[in-house]
C-alpha cells in the first residue's frame, strides 16, 4: 500500500476519535526506534494506534488531534545528510499534504504547541501509564499551562487514557483492513503449505522454518507477524515454543504456529501434521477432536452471540474427546464444573486479531462478555496437548495438535480467511504424498 492510498479511511478514524473524546486534546506518539546491540537498530515498527489513524509510518512523530477534529502531525523535518544513511523522511510540509492533517510541524516544536494547545481545554487524552518518558512529559505540560492561571488561562482538569476510546475503534474492520487482512491470510496460508510440502524426518524445525520466512517475505509480507513456533514432537505440548532448533522423527507430529504482517495487519494460522506425511492412528484420532471443536466454535461465531460462546462450544467437544480417549474421568458436566480439562487443554479459543496480532479491544464490558459484531476479526483455535505422564495411555504421549484460522463476524456464518491452508487430513496428507512424489 503507498502512503497515499486509504487516506480517507484514516481521515473518517480520526473522526471518529474527536466524536469519542468529545472534547479536549489527544495525544498519541509512534514508537520510538530501540537498538539492539551498539548502533544496530531492531527493524522499526510503528504503534499500531498511530498507524491506525494516520497511515504515517516514520519514528519521531505524534499525532495531536482536538475534539473539533483538528489534526496536526508532529515529525522529523527533512534532513539531507541523514537520508543519506537511512533513506527518505517526508518532513512537515509534505506528510501535511500527503496524509491530510490540518497542520504539522516539527517533532522539536511540540513541547511549544502543546502549551498552546492545552489552554483552556477540559481534557488531555494520551497514553496514560504506556511510557513513564511520557507520563513526565503530559505531567510538563500541565503544569506549564497551569502557571499561567492568573493570566485567566486554565489547564485540563482531567486526564484520561487514550487507548480504550481507539481500542473501540478497532475493533471493527473497514474494508481496508479487511482486505488487507485477507491478503496476509492468503500469504501465511501459502507459507503453511509450503512448510508442508518441504517436511520430512531428518530436516530440523529450523529448516522449516525458514521456508515459511521465505514464503512471507517472497509474497510481499514485511515481517512474521509474531515469532514462529515450529515445534516437532513433545515440543508441540509447549505453548509457546520458539527454539526451534530441534530434529523432526519420523512418526511425530509437528505443530506450526505462524503468521505474516502485511502493511501493519496480522494473520495467524497454526496446522498439525506427521512429520512422516502420514498420521497415525492416535494422531488421527486426537487431531478429530481438535477439528470437531474448531467447527463447534465456529458455528458459535455469529453476530449477537457472546464472545465466550465459542470457547464454551469448543472447551464441550474437546472434554468429551478427553473422556473418549480416557485422559480424565466422570461425567462431561464433572469434568466441565471441575475444569479437569485443562490439564490438556489451558487457553482460550480466539483472541482479537488486526494491526496485532492479540488485536486492541475488550473482551468484556461492565462484565458481561462482549457481542460479536459484523467486521470483528478473531481467531479460533482449540488445541489439545498430552505431555507423557504415568496416568497418559503410552500410544496419546507427546500429542500436541492445535487448529487455529483468522475468521471475520458476518452476517451469516464466519468468514474463514485462513481456509486456503491445508486442514483436513486427507488434504494433508494428499499435500504430502504428492510433495515427495515430485521429489
């Protein structure tokens, strides 16, 4: 996406936000550059509520935004030497025109405006508690503005965290997101295949690894959306496994939880597989009951359902299959009201999922779970996972299987927009079969 396109998409954001705050100033910064050794910067990425209202993606910047939906962008100003090193900067005059604030000026004058743009005004919105540098700098400014009372010019009287009015915002995808969202799924669905199609017992989680890197990169992703767990036998029970420096036996199974970033939106998709291309009976017999409750919440994924309502469909399926498979003992509402299940299954079946990858939003509003509404964007992944124990049946041991696609709410059954990676395990295996065939 060029800086230039979706612009009234982040213009009717920003409207959004002045109409939400209702009156005062807002304060919003970027993240700032970090290092990762000595003069070696880590790859910058920028806050994802920034970005979310203004599409700028250079450090050094902060949006300031009035309840009358006055924007005004504050940024590096153009410096010849420094491109020189680390490439374009748009500077004040051109991010003005080209992002469609009312105003932008220096980064360096900001602490100045700010002086100017709290007086007489009700209330600052910023970040409160996100960074201490910035809670020093807000507590700055209102002092500075306050010592001038006797000038008959007043301070905000209150202070109130930014973050839950654009986390509301957010919630709910535009199109633009949308389609961007669809396009990462596309990519890390081709990235899952290709994992596939390139696993055999004897290559290593690292090597796997490495074509999903390729895959993102080769189609247009700018980075793995989180870092990716490719986890090969028992290290499929662990969560959230990144070593990924392990061989792949024949006869186990590998767990792949990976997902690209495109132009700021996460997708996540996570598939099991034999590392053999074949699964066993067991493995078989478990991954059925993973996708039975997949299915179970998906079909709970419905505008006007509650957001734990899938969970609960698939935490019902996924207790039955351990009483099946003779993991945990009594009734199903035992099991359920005692909560035995999670020793094999401990998370949650979905999470937000946009501009990060545990997207913003509550889950929860005055207590009650939120309602699933057209445009949200969520994942749902149940897993089940038997680490090898005295009381675990010797053929289930080290069975680690999860199932996770990106689906959007709509009017009618969810949208999948993961479903182009391999799921089924006829696909699977077929996938597999004719992979080393070609090899």
């Amino acid at each position: 996406m060029t800086p230039s396109e979706g612009i009234s998409q982040h213009l009717e954001r920003r409207r959004r936000l002045a109409q939400a705050m209702a009156e005062g100033v807002a304060v919003v910064p970027t993240a700032p550059e970090r290092l990762r050794n000595r003069d070696t910067h880590f790859p910058y990425r920028f806050d994802s509520h920034f970005y979310y209202l203004t599409g700028f993606a250079e450090p050094d910047a902060v949006l300031v935004l009035t309840a009358s939906n006055r924007s005004i962008l504050f940024c590096r100003e153009r410096n010849e030497e420094r491109e020189i090193w680390d490439g374009f900067r748009y500077g004040p005059q051109a991010a003005r025109e080209r992002f469609a604030f009312d105003e932008a000026y220096p980064i360096a004058a900001l602490d100045e405006k700010m002086l100017e743009l709290l007086e007489n005004q009700p209330a600052l919105h910023y970040p409160v508690g996100a960074d201490a540098e910035w809670d020093g700098r807000a507590m700055r400014w209102l002092n500075a503005v306050r010592a001038k009372g006797r000038a008959g010019i007043a301070a905000p009287e209150r202070v109130q965290d930014v973050r839950g009015l654009i986390d509301n915002l957010r919630l709910v995808k535009d199109a633009q997101e949308l389609a961007l969202m669809r396009r990462a799924a596309r990519i890390a669905a081709a990235a899952h295949r290709r994992a596939m199609q390139a696993t055999q017992p004897g290559r290593n989680e690292y090597e796997v690894e490495a074509e999903l890197l390729y895959e993102f990169r080769r189609s247009g992703a700018q980075f793995p959306a989180y870092s990716p767990i490719v986890a090969g036998g028992a290290n499929s029970c662990v969560l959230h496994y990144v070593f990924n420096d392990a061989p792949l036996r024949d006869g186990e199974l590998l767990l792949i939880d990976a997902g690209c970033e495109l132009d700021g939106y996460a997708s996540d998709i996570t598939r099991t597989f034999p590392v053999n291309g074949r699964f066993s009976a067991a493995q078989r017999e478990v991954y059925e009951i993973v996708a039975a409750a997949q299915k179970a919440a998906m079909d709970k994924v419905r505008p006007g359902n509650a957001w734990n309502e899938p969970h609960e469909a698939a935490v019902r399926v996924l207790a039955q299959g351990m009483l099946d498979l003779k993991l945990v003992s009594g009734s199903l509402d035992e099991v359920l009201e005692k909560e035995a299940y999670k020793r094999f299954y401990m998370h949650r079946t979905g999470h937000w999922l946009g501009l990060d990858v545990h997207d913003a939003g509550e889950y929860k509003r005055a207590g009650q779970w939120r309602t699933l509404e057209p445009g949200m964007a969520l994942t749902v992944e149940p897993g089940l996972y038997i680490r090898a124990a005295d009381d675990v049946p010797e053929r289930l041991r080290n069975i680690g299987i999860r199932i996770e696609d990106d689906v959007v709410v709509t009017r009618g059954d969810c949208e999948v927009i993961t479903a182009e990676a391999p799921k089924g395990i006829a696909e699977i295996e077929a996938l597999m079969r004719d992979a080393r065939a070609r090899d």
